[in-house]
C-alpha cells in the first residue's frame, strides 16, 4: 500500500502483512512528521448462505507446519520501507519529429525551394544559351568553310575563264595554244592539267606535252557542249594519283561554242583546311560533292576512294534540303551542322554531343555538388540549432518530473538569457512557492 506524508507529500510504500493490530505508525524521514497508517482488511471472501457449513479439509502436515502462526511481536511499529522516487523516465534513442527535426526540415525547405528553383531557371537559361551558341558557333564554321570552297573554285574558274577569252585558245591552234597552256601551269602549279578539247570530243593541246586523248565521253565535256557555262567533276587524277577536280568552261567565237577548256587541280589546298580542321576530340568536318562522293574527308581512304556518303545521317537531310544544325545517333549521340556551296556541295561538320556540351553537364554536376553541400550544411546547422534549442528543454523537463515527485530541492542549470531563460526562472519560482507553501501548513499544524 502506498502512504504520503500529509507535511511534506513523501510518499512510502508499506507492506500490510507487516502491521500488526490495527494500525502502526511511522516518521517520515524527509520532514519528521509522524505518519499514522491503519490497516487495511482484505476483501471478504463469498459467504456462505444460511444453514450451511464448509468443512476444509485439513492440510497436509508440511503446508500446516509452514501456516504455523509467527510469534506476536512485541513493537507495534510498522517497519518502516520507503518507497525510492522513481527516476525521471529516460527518453528512449528512437527518432521522434522533435525541434530538432523540425528545425532541420523547416531550414530545408526555407534553403532549397529558393535554391532548386532559381538552379531549375538558371539550368534552363544556361542550356538555351549553350545550345545557341554551339549552333551559331557550327553554322560560322560551316559556313566558313563552305565560303572558302566557293572562293577556291570561284578563283579557279575565272583564271579558266579568262586563259578561254584568249584569242590564241580561241584560235583552237595547238601550235599557238600549248605555250598558253604551260605558262598557266606554271603561274598556278596546283593546276597540274590545263588542256583544250574540240567539238568533237578530241584533245586539242595540253600542257604536259603528253600524247593527245579522246574526252568524248567525260561528263564535263558534255555538260559544256550542252549548254552549260561550266562543269566540273571530281576524281582521282590518273597523272597526280591524288583526289582531284577537274573545271571545265567554253570556248566561243561569238556565239558559237568552238571548243572546251579545261584544268584538272588537286585538292590540297581544301584538304588543308577542311580535312584538317579539329574541334575537341571528336569534332571534324568533311566535304562530298553534288553526287555524295567524298572530296576532303579527315580519313585518306575515303578521299582516295571517292566513297558514297549518301547514307550519312547530315548529308542524307542536306540531299532532302535540311541544312543547318542537326542531331542524330550513329553509334553515338553527335551534333552537326551542314551548309551547300553554290555549286550543289556540301560541306559537314559533326563533333559527339557528350563533348559539344560538356560545359552544360559541368554545370549540372556543379549543381548536383552545391545541392548536396547545401543539405549537408543545413543538416550541421540544425543539428547544432536544434540541440542548443531541445538540450536545455530536456534539463527543464527532468527537473520538472523530479519536482513532480517531491524534490523540490532539484537544482536547475538552464541560465541562458532567452525564453527558455524565463521559463527556468518560472520553474525555479514555481518550486519555492511549493516549499513555502508546505512550510506554511506545516508551521499552522505546528
């Protein structure tokens, strides 16, 4: 059974078995009052109805020895066992949604909504400037690059233009057009060829002095002789061995087409700056003519072999009129850009799109690092927030617990100058009001 102490409210835990008559009493040790405990009866058992008698066996001599009745003892006072104050319930390591928690989750949210949205529109920002710039940045070299075909073949034509406007090739005389033709080799070397046909087809003179040939049956020298005011062709030259193209133009008295002029040319000088040309590590550009045959191309081979890039994801969209940037996947995702010269070629460049925006994944890895720093930061500054907050919150409640019990005595150490501040004092008032009052009632006892 439990007792308090009606000065004081210590609280004891007495034994009833252990009271002998009908009460005992006690001191308390905390005030010195004396405590008067009565006993208390145990619930009476079922009664037996009128008239009838319960015999109870007797019980086998072992149990009757052990309920032998204990001597009386001579002290009626009650041993006296007080009851320990149970400790302040320990706050299990479970996680609750505590300050702490809610510190941490309100910082969270106040640090990253502002910062996932602000890194959502700088992201977008920064993707359609990239993407601008790389397609401005693809077309100014394609189209460089075109322009410096255009202008390598434009130049060319108008040398061959001009040497057909000469009265000596006009004459279609062999005797008077041969040391034309050497003088034009010599001035331009890269012109390795320079030659006249007739109508017919037949070489007329040429500047290497070698055996005169039939041209009947090349494209170019029938383009010209249809109509058209020039013509070229590309091949691999069967004097040089080297990727080559051959111009040719008209040769008219008045009106009349009298003869074709023509120069076979290397292509050196395009390869020089096309099939050079390198961006990164994967950036490259490449040129096909009107047909799709290679041209200037960063591997020998396909030069060499003319190769058909007709297939080519760009130059298939350049022959179905899409020029300008494109994307598309051959083994791997690339950029590309394709422009045509005025002549019907078109000149490519494509770089791999991992590489084209590598400073666009930077800065999403750059982001991806400053989220994670802004977590791990916000999680430091709320734990240590939240312990300086829930530390001296938790000191408050044990001493109130321990109060609760009758220690009015309890010591509180929270002396911080804040809210948490106030309510220590109010705790530590709350206390003394308590002394003082069961000091009181115990001197109006008295």
């Amino acid at each position: 059974m439990i007792v308090f102490c009606e000065e004081c409210g210590k609280r004891y835990r007495i034994d009833p078995a252990k009271i002998k008559g009908e009460s005992a009493r006690l001191k308390c040790k905390a005030c010195g009052h004396v405590i008067t405990v009565k006993r208390q009866e145990p619930p009476p058992e079922a009664k037996a109805s009128p008239g009838t008698e319960f015999q109870t066996p007797p019980p086998p001599p072992e149990i009757a020895a052990a309920q032998k009745p204990a001597e009386p003892e001579t002290a009626q006072k009650a041993p006296e066992t007080p009851e320990k104050e149970p400790a302040p319930k320990k706050r299990k390591g479970k996680f609750r949604f505590g300050l702490t928690a809610k510190v941490f989750l309100t910082m969270l949210l106040v640090s990253l909504v502002p910062l996932i949205a602000l890194g959502v529109v700088a992201y977008q920002q920064a993707d359609t400037q990239i993407h601008a710039d790389r397609e401005e940045l693809a077309g100014a070299i394609a189209e460089g690059l075109a322009n410096h075909v255009d202008e390598w073949v434009d130049k060319n034509l108008r040398v061959l233009q001009a040497l057909a406007q000469m009265p000596e090739i006009q004459s279609m005389n062999r005797l008077r057009q041969e040391p034309l033709l050497k003088a034009v080799h010599e001035a331009y070397p890269w012109m390795y060829l320079v030659f006249t046909v007739d109508p017919r087809g037949m070489n007329v003179a040429r500047n290497d002095g070698s055996a005169l040939r039939d041209y009947s049956d090349r494209q170019y020298y029938k383009d010209v002789m249809a109509g058209k005011s020039m013509a070229w062709q590309t091949l691999v030259g069967k004097t040089s061995k080297k990727p080559a193209v051959v111009l040719a133009v008209p040769i008219k008295r008045g009106e009349t087409t009298v003869g074709v002029m023509a120069e076979a040319m290397t292509i050196d000088e395009i390869s020089k700056r096309i099939a050079t040309w390198r961006q990164g590590q994967t950036g490259h550009a490449f040129l096909v003519d009107e047909k799709s045959k290679v041209v200037a191309h960063p591997n020998k081979a396909f030069t060499l072999q003319q190769k058909n890039l007709s297939a080519h994801p760009l130059i298939a969209a350049a022959n179905a009129g899409k020029t300008g940037l494109q994307y598309f996947t051959d083994d791997t995702s690339y950029i590309g850009y394709t422009a045509k010269t005025r002549y019907g070629w078109v000149l490519a460049v494509q770089q791999e799109e991992q590489e084209a925006f590598a400073v666009l994944r930077q800065i999403f890895m750059f982001g991806l690092i400053l989220f994670g720093a802004t977590i791990l930061a916000v999680f430091l500054i709320s734990l240590v927030a939240g312990r300086a907050i829930t530390r001296p919150i938790n000191q408050l409640t044990d001493v109130a617990e321990r109060i609760s019990l009758g220690e009015l005595d309890a010591e509180i150490r929270v002396k911080s100058k804040d809210e948490i501040g106030d309510l220590a004092g109010a705790i530590q008032r709350m206390a003394d009001s308590i002394r003082l009052s069961i000091e009181r009632l115990r001197r109006r006892r008295g």
